[in-house]
C-alpha cells in the first residue's frame, strides 16, 4: 500500500466511525424531557404545581420565602408576590428565570412572566 492509499483508508475509516457516532446520538434524550418523565404522573399533569417546583428551585431559597406560581395561561407565568419592593429586582430577573424553567422542561413551555402583587 502507497503512502497515499494508507491516508485515503485511514479516513474513510474516521468517517464512517464519524456517521456511526451521529446516528447513536440520534437515540439520546435531552436531559429535561428525562427529568420531566421521571417526575410522578400527577406532577406531569399539573403544570402550576410543577412550575411551582420548579420555580422554587430555579429562584432559590430567598426569593422563593416572597413569590410563588399564581396561575399559568397561554405561556404567561403569573407570579404572586409579596410587596410591591420586591418587582424591580424581580423584573430584572425574568428572562433568566424564563431560561431556566424552560431548559428544566426541554421545551418552550414560559414565553413571558408577570409579577403581580
């Protein structure tokens, strides 16, 4: 074998080693819809409570002790919270609040949260 028919073996072999690893990828979960399907039944089935799971875990202990899940429509996530003081450090907040909640879910579940009093 020349130099040059080794290479050329050498590289269809990557290759195909490389088309093999894309089609196993194919079969992975991400790891939201994993943690979404682990969670019991009545969980999955009610959002508000699960957004409310979430949502504590997402802003943490202090912020969780003043806000909690009100309702959900349409994609809007609407937080209670208590004392207007708190809305100007919130609002600064919610479009990583919406990331997270929605990289925990694996889809697109909060377009928009509103904060309410």
């Amino acid at each position: 074998m020349t130099g040059h028919t080794l290479r050329a073996g050498i590289n269809f072999v990557r290759f195909i080693g490389m088309i093999r690893k894309q089609n196993l990828n194919k079969n992975w979960s991400d790891l939201g819809s994993v943690l979404i399907d682990s969670l019991p039944e009545i969980l999955q089935k009610d959002q508000k409570e699960w957004l409310g799971y979430q949502w504590n875990l997402v802003v943490g202990k202090e912020i969780s002790k003043i806000s909690f899940v009100d309702k959900i429509t349409q994609g809007t996530v609407h937080i209670r919270v208590q004392g207007a003081e708190w809305l100007p450090a919130l609002e600064s907040l919610k479009q990583n609040f919406i990331l997270e909640l929605n990289s925990r879910t694996g889809k697109q579940l909060v377009s928009k949260i509103k904060l309410i009093t």
